[in-house]
C-alpha cells in the first residue's frame, strides 16, 4: 500500500455523498468492476492507496453542511480491506459522522465490520446506519475462486446476524450472478432464504448477470482460465465484446427473486433499496440552530 493527501473525500450532491477512504482492493473478487480503466488507476490495483488525511477532510466537509445526511462509504473499494485492521481510518472517519449527528451507509464483504459493531450501533441510535453486504455465491468452495482472499458466504451472513442483534438494518447485495458459474435456483434461493432467515431489509439485484469492462474483462477472462478451463471460449461465443451479460436463466432466477422477496416483504428493487439506505428520519434533516451559528 502506498499513502496520499486527497484533496477532498465526499463526492456527490443534493444530500447524498459517499467517501472512499481507500482506492484499489486486497479482496481479489475476479469479477471485481473497480478495475476497469474508466476509473483511470496509476497503480496496480492490490497496491491499495490510502487517503491518510480522510478524517481530516471529512471532518471540514461535515461541519460546514447544515442538513444532516447519510454518509456512504465502499462503492469503490471496501472499507474494511486487510489494511483497515491497522490504519483504522474508517472507525475514524465514523467517529466524525457520529459527531456531527450524520447517518452512515457501509458496503463491505468483510467481517471487520464487526470490530466497529459498537460505533455502528451508536450512529444508528444518534442518526441512522445500514450496513450492505454483498452474498454471490452460497457454496462456500465456489467462493473462495470467486472472492478468495475475504470471508466465505456463511461467515457474512453471520456478520448479518450480530447486526441484526443490534437493531442495525441491513441490505444485501445479490450481485454479480454470474452466467454458467453461480446463476443457478439453488444458489439463489439459498442466499434468499438466509436473507430472510436473518432479517436483511432488502435485497439488490441488477437483473441477474454480471458487466464488463475494459481492464474489468482481462482480468475475470484469465481467472476463467484458470479456474473453468474453455469457460472463456463459452463467454466470447454468446456475449462477444458485451458490456451487459446477462444470464441465460435471468428471467426464470428473477421470477424466483421477486416472489421471495415479496412473500417475505423484502424491498426488491434497486431504487426502493437504495431510498431506504438514503432516508434519514426528518427530525435528524432539519437544520439546527447549532448549524446556523
């Protein structure tokens, strides 16, 4: 890992904001989008960048805002990587967010979310905290080639269960499903019936299959290789240079999805999820006479 000065931490507009305290990932997911030129990386990827002033910045970012807001971090790269254990710059930066009364919004696949459990726990008490965690792949063998250097699917659902202990909401990513490999009944309803088993408030799926991208494609293309030897071949056969892959079942595994979901009253669609995530109770929006002073 290398380390950096940002000059700013929060992107976004119009009460939504997100923070990538890091840039690059140690997870080695082989379908991983955060690898794809578009995002114009100079380093290579597992040489993660560290934003080592991102408490600093976030802090001046927050105390000039006036109406409280959910903060989001890990759409990028995960927050609770390898080297959060030491640096701890993400327990930081939610220190900030419980100080200046804000919500938070985590993505991760790791369970070091669990050493902030008690600050999470805090912030959802003060503001709001949903905790997202992404479940492909039910078959703990599968994941380990699919995600192999973070905790396995059953691990992560039990990191749901100690949230849910706490009253912490939750929201599961189903995605990627990817075609040939993890895009079978089974698989999906199995991490569904965790979902509901557990209590996740909602479940995204983008339409059952997985994008790729230059620099994206090279790298899932040679884990293909090594993992599901002539899968390659199979892909290039029926997607071509596609960006969207859709997977041959999609219809039949989104029939199954939304019936799940709503015998069991999960929010299904990415927008529900993603309004909910966002929503803070209005009497935290409100501008306060200590913001107006």
């Amino acid at each position: 890992m290398h380390f950096v000065d940002a000059k700013g931490i929060l992107t976004g507009s119009g009460g939504r904001y997100g923070m990538n305290i890091y840039r690059g990932c140690s997870h080695g997911c082989i379908y991983c989008d955060s690898r794809s030129r578009c995002y114009q990386f100079t380093h290579p990827f597992e040489d993660i960048e560290v934003k080592r002033n991102a408490p600093e910045l976030l802090e001046k970012a927050l105390r000039s805002k006036r109406r409280k807001c959910v903060i989001g971090t890990g759409s990028m790269s995960d927050p609770y990587m390898h080297c959060e254990e030491e640096l701890r710059l993400t327990r930081r930066c939610l220190d900030i967010i419980l100080k200046y009364g804000f919500g938070a919004a985590i993505q991760t696949k790791s369970d070091r979310i669990l050493l902030d459990i008690d600050l999470l726990d805090e912030i959802n008490r003060s503001a709001k905290c949903v905790v997202q965690v992404t479940l492909t792949t039910y078959d703990d063998a599968l994941c380990r080639i699919l995600e192999p250097n973070v905790c396995n699917t059953k691990r992560r659902i039990a990191v749901l269960e100690e949230l849910q202990k706490r009253g912490i909401p939750t929201v599961v990513w189903m995605t990627p499903i990817l075609p040939f490999i993890n895009d079978t009944e089974e698989n999906i309803t199995s991490i569904l019936n965790e979902c509901v088993r557990v209590g996740v408030k909602g479940v995204i799926d983008f339409g059952m299959g997985l994008t790729l991208r230059e620099g994206d494609r090279e790298y899932y293309y040679a884990a293909l290789d090594k993992h599901f030897p002539g899968m390659t071949e199979r892909y290039i056969k029926r997607y071509g240079n596609s960006y969207e892959l859709p997977s041959p079942k999609a219809g039949e595994l989104t029939r199954v999805f939304q019936r799940i979901c709503r015998e069991n009253g999960l929010l299904s669609s990415p927008e529900d999820c993603f309004t909910y995530i966002n929503d803070l109770p209005e009497k935290y929006t409100q501008m306060s006479i200590f913001d107006l002073a």
